[in-house]
C-alpha cells in the first residue's frame, strides 16, 4: 500500500465526518468516547452505546480508525505475515481498519467485514473502497461466521474481548478448527482480557506484546490535542495462528 492511499482515506474521511460536524463537537465526543472506553466500559459497550449519536461515530471513525490501522499494519509488516492469496475476513470489523491494513499489506486482496452494527458496515464499506478494496461486508456475529472456501486470513482487532463468555468460546472453537492462517489483536491490559492466557494455549501460535512509537497523522493529532489524548505510542498484544 502506498502512502498515496492512507493520505486519501485520511481526506476522505475528514470530509465526510465534518460534513455535518464542527470540529469541536468531534472533540467533545471523543472526550467522552475516550472516558466511557475506560471507566464505564460494560456499559458503553452493552447495545452499542458507545456509538450513540453521530459526535461519536465520527470521533471513533477518526481518531481511532487510522491509529488502529497503523497499528495492525506494523504488526503485520513486523511478523511478516502479509497474505498474497484469496480473501482477507475482517472479524468484527467496526471501520473496517485492521482489514484494510492487512489487505493492502501486500498485492491487495478481497476483504469480508463482518459486523452486528449497522453504521460500521457501512463505514466499514467506505474504507475499503477508499483503499481501493474489493469488498463484500454482512452483518453478522463474528462468534458465527462461515469463513468463504477461498479464505486466506482472518483478523479479528479489539473485538474477542468485546464479546460475551459464550459466543467468546464459541469463536475459540470456531478458529482451533480452521486451517486458516489468524491474527488476534487486543489490547495489552490484563484487566480487559483476562482470557488471553487461555487463547494462547488453545490457539498455540506466536504470541507478542508490542509497543510502538508512531508519527500519527495530522488529522489524529488534532484530535487528540483538543481532546487531551496521547497516541504518540499505540500498545497492543497479538497471536499470529500459522493455520
């Protein structure tokens, strides 16, 4: 993927938020999308109301859109797993970020999103037509999907600590029966996925916490400037599934 590219989503993606938004309305609404993340976090995320009103769509959309495709990008360059074949499944694909990054990552590929929220399919359906993608996007659970006979690779980014024990179980016995290869990524603090542990025994794979120092985007600094927030360096952990 080219720089070209990620500069074209970024404009594209400040158009259409800003559209009907001030800046300023973004601002606040990441504020309190930020501290609902930390401090209410069962409650934000019980019905979606995390994603209550367009202030927070947007902020969502561009804040945290292009520094979690950053993210998913380096740990794929750095693990060297880009697929060159068939179709990438974005696994609770919200924006569609993580399957963008790992679609682009080397000849780009075919990307399914799969998501239970209306507005992140179709803010998922954007992003991969800003990257160029061919895309098809359903809704769905990602505890239940039915992977296309041609997939290649599956990435499922900060969505497995998302879902409820059961259909949690359920996705781990869905991806310990696939041949596929799988990326996980979550976020590095125990207390919001106290099952990685598990998953990694189960799943087996290569395990890694990361890091990273970023030079984020104009639009991303902007943001959070206004807003108080630091994402000079984005933390994560991942497990990499040979499949």
């Amino acid at each position: 993927m080219s720089s070209q590219q990620f500069a074209v989503f970024l404009q594209r993606l400040e158009e259409r938020h800003l559209a009907d938004l001030r800046f300023s309305e973004v601002t606040r609404a990441l504020r309190a999308l930020s501290s609902a993340y930390v401090e209410r976090r069962e409650t934000a995320l019980a019905g979606h109301k995390a994603l209550d009103g367009a202030g927070k769509r947007a902020a969502f959309a561009m804040y945290y859109g292009p520094i979690h495709f950053l993210l998913v990008q380096h740990i794929v360059r750095e693990l060297g797993a880009a697929p060159d074949r068939g179709t990438v499944v974005d696994l609770g694909c919200g924006t569609g970020v993580a399957g963008a990054a790992v679609a682009t990552a080397a000849t780009p590929l075919k990307v399914l999103g799969i998501d239970t929220h209306p507005w992140t399919l179709d803010e998922a359906r954007f992003t991969y037509r800003a990257f160029g993608l061919t895309s098809d996007v359903r809704r769905g659970d990602a505890s239940r999907t039915r992977f296309p006979a041609d997939t290649s690779f599956i990435v499922a980014a900060f969505v497995v600590n998302e879902l409820k024990e059961a259909d949690r179980a359920m996705l781990l016995g869905q991806l310990q029966a696939t041949k596929t290869r799988v990326l996980i990524v979550e976020p590095i603090s125990n207390r919001i996925s106290p099952w990685w542990p598990e998953w990694v025994a189960a799943l087996g794979g290569r395990a890694d916490e990361w890091k990273v120092r970023v030079d984020s985007p104009p639009l991303v600094k902007r943001l959070a400037r206004a807003a108080g927030l630091r994402p000079e360096v984005l933390t994560a952990r991942s497990l990499l599934v040979s499949g």
